[in-house]
C-alpha cells in the first residue's frame, strides 16, 4: 500500500495532462506599459455528475404553519429606524454605511421571529430632507393569502429613513 499513490495524486496527475501541464498554455501580450495573460486552464470542463446530488423529501406542505405578524413587523421597524436615525444629521457616506447597518439589524430582529420557510426582502432608503418629494413603488408576483409586507416612514429635521420588509411564503 505504501508504493501505491493516493487517490488525489491520481486526480492531480490527471488534471495537470488535461490542463496542457501544470500551468496550462499561457498566451502572453506585451506591450511598453502593460502585460496581459490568457490561461488555458479556464477551458477545463468539470464533470458535473461527479458532485453528490442533494435529494430532499417532499413536505407537501402548501400554506405555512405560522403567519408573519404584519404588527410585529412594523414594530421592529419602527424600534430600529427611531433608534438609528433619532438624532443623526444626513451626510451621503455615513448613509450608505448606516442602510447597509439598519438592514442587518432588521434581517436579524425579523428571523428572530422563528418563522419557518420565508424569504425576507429588506429595502431601506435615506435622504436628505431639502423640501423634495419622493416615491417609491415595488412590483412582484404576490400571493395574498401567505405573503406579508410592512412599511415605516421616519423623519428627523435633517434626514428621512423608509424601511420596507417583504416576506414570500417559500413552498
């Protein structure tokens, strides 16, 4: 058994014939400035059918067992926003670092809710308040009888913050 490679040794030697050698052909361009090189190891194809095959039971399960709570929902929003934004002045690179903040905050407050087989869709927006006008619409396919939406608006002297949270009913 010593004297015998392993299985990965095999895999790898064959890999590296495949692959034209252990770098694979190399095209390389000079030019005065600057140098560019095209691999051939990005023409190797894997097999596909060499990956185990994920197989999961049917649960035949149609509607969900425990609904979103539309409330409770809003509630967070409204906790997060208030707290993140009450006394906070627009400034466009904090923004864009606090949406990406709010968004973890709700997406972890909202699972926190241990409702099973939801996808949740967060979108939070902020402005600088300068007398402007602002909409925003949404479209998706929708099943009303399992999918839930919640919005809430908040609004300090500098700034507005709208957080929306869409949760889809995954069969």
């Amino acid at each position: 058994m010593a004297g015998k490679p392993g299985m990965w040794t095999l895999v790898r030697e064959r890999v590296q014939k495949k692959s034209y050698g252990a770098r694979g052909k190399d095209s390389t361009v000079r030019t005065k400035d600057s140098i560019s090189t095209v691999s051939g190891l990005d023409e190797l194809h894997h097999d596909d059918n060499t990956r185990m095959a994920v197989t999961m039971e049917n649960t035949y399960q149609m509607g969900p067992c425990k609904r979103f709570s539309v409330a409770a929902v809003t509630d967070i929003l409204e906790d997060v926003l208030t707290n993140y934004l009450q006394e906070e002045r627009y400034e466009a690179e904090w923004s864009q670092k606090m949406i990406k903040t709010i968004c973890e905050v709700i997406r972890a407050r909202v699972k926190d809710l241990m409702i099973p087989r939801y996808k949740i869709i967060i979108l939070v927006h902020i402005g600088q308040l300068t007398g402007q006008s602002m909409q925003i619409d949404s479209r998706c396919l929708w099943d009303t009888s399992n999918d839930v939406s919640a919005s809430y608006s908040f609004k300090n002297r500098s700034l507005f913050g709208v957080a929306t949270v869409y949760t889809v009913y995954f069969e």
